[in-house]
C-alpha cells in the first residue's frame, strides 16, 4: 500500500468517525445539545441572578425537578421549545407519569406567549399546536415540547371534525397530513389537571408502548360547550418511512390565512 493510499484511509477513517459522532446521535434520539443548553447554560445563568439566556425564560418555583425552561428554537419563524429542567429522554419517560409531577403541556399552553410576541400578533386558539415527537423520530435525548402554529390544512380539517371528537380516545374519521390520528377531546379553557401524556398513558396499548406514540394539543373551541383541546396521538412504529409523528402536523412557518371558519 502507498504512502498516500495510506493517507487517504486514515481520512477516510476520521470522517467516518466525525460523522458518526455528529449525525449517529441525532437518528438514535439521543443528541444532548438541548440539554448541555438548558442545564449548563440557562439554568447556571438564572441561579446566578443573570437572567435566563440563551433560553427566554426558566421557572424553578417548583424546583428543578418540576421546572422548565423555554427556549427559541433555531429553525422556524416563531417556533419555541419547552424543556424540563430535570434530565427527562422523552414520552416513553416513567417520570412523567410519577405522582405530582409537572404539567409541562399545560406550561406549554402558557408559554406560547413567547409565540405571539415573537410573531407580533396574537393567535387564536385553533392555531397554536404543542406537539411531541415519538421516541423513534426525534433527534434529542432531552424531552422537549415544540410550540408553534397549526398547519392550516390541519386546522382545517380538525374544525370540520370537532362535533365528532368525544371524551374517548378514537380515530378520526380524516387523515390528517396522509396519516392517521386517534383524538379525544378536553373541555377548559387551560389544561388545568388534564395531563396529555397521563391521558395517553390510560389506554392500556399506548402505554406499553408510549415511545411508539407521539402527542400533539391543538387549542380549540367547541360552541356549546365552550373552549378546549383537541387531543391528537399518532402511532409511529419505525425510524423511516410515513409516520404519524407530532411536529408534522405544525407550521413552522406559520403562514395561517385566516380561519374559514372564524374562529374566536
């Protein structure tokens, strides 16, 4: 073998490697960046008395275990990330389904605040999503909830179903994105006590298998009965193909033309 046939190898070899360490992590689930930023960064800074940043806020009333922070996400125009502020991998985590943990749904809810004034403007309830991905398509080892606009065919589509939408999870009778969706429905104006991931994890088959599922809240409003939640969670079974995963059902973009429907 050649002296540069031998060089080109070892070149080769440390690409291989580079490439292994950077991208390996993201299609397994279990890149930390997300992490290293919230627990070595903005929360340090906001102990300290510094403020939150990088992230846009933290709350540690209730402690790091129940705490959160939340955090502009580099891609989209408005897209924002809540992240637990204890070391929580994702939907499949047992600590989201221990005795008074944090509600970080409904913190989400709050939070998408940061949203709309990112935005500049307010957004009714049918256009804002929160949206957790399965354990299978994710690319961080640090559980973290996208907030950010509905896709408006989705919105759509989820307003012409709402009357169908019970108490009990069930299918929709429309595929949402060309996927298939089970919803149920939760009246309230906040999520108040109602726990998305708990309210998964009471069917029986999702929670054997909660890393197989993702979960994705769309503010609504149902007429008589007032404002709500529509409660979406797709099954998501391999690393590549059609799945019916959380984010995709969001607009990272938020181009939203008005709603047909004129919602409040």
């Amino acid at each position: 073998m050649t002296t540069r046939s031998l060089v080109a190898l070892v070149l080769l070899a440390a690409l291989a490697i580079w490439l292994a360490l950077v991208f390996v992590p993201r299609l397994l689930g279990s890149d930390s960046t997300l992490w290293r930023i919230v627990h070595g960064q903005c929360v340090p800074h906001f102990v300290r008395g510094d403020g939150p940043a990088p992230c846009r806020a933290v709350d540690l009333r209730a402690g790091v275990e129940n705490g959160y922070a939340v955090l502009k996400d580099i891609r989209g125009k408005a897209q924002h990330l809540l992240i637990p502020t204890a070391k929580i991998a994702g939907i499949e985590s047992p600590e989201l389904l221990r005795p008074g943990g944090a509600n970080y749904f409904a913190q989400a809810w709050t939070a998408r605040s940061f949203v709309e004034e990112h935005l500049g403007h307010p957004l009714a309830r049918w256009d804002v999503s929160l949206a957790v991905n399965s354990q299978l398509r994710r690319s961080q080892g640090q559980l973290h909830i996208h907030i950010d606009c509905v896709r408006q065919d989705v919105r759509d589509a989820l307003r012409r179903l709402a009357p169908s939408i019970g108490d009990r999870w069930a299918p929709l009778d429309e595929l949402l994105v060309g996927r298939q969706y089970r919803a149920v429905r939760v009246l309230g104006d906040v999520l108040g006590d109602t726990d998305p991931f708990r309210l998964l994890a009471s069917d029986d088959d999702a929670r054997s298998a909660m890393g197989e599922h993702s979960l994705v809240v769309v503010g609504a409003d149902f007429g008589d009965l007032g404002p709500g939640f529509v409660i979406l969670s797709g099954r998501v079974t391999s690393r590549i193909g059609q799945a019916s995963n959380g984010e995709i059902l969001q607009d990272h973009s938020c181009g939203l033309n008005p709603d047909p429907f004129g919602a409040p």
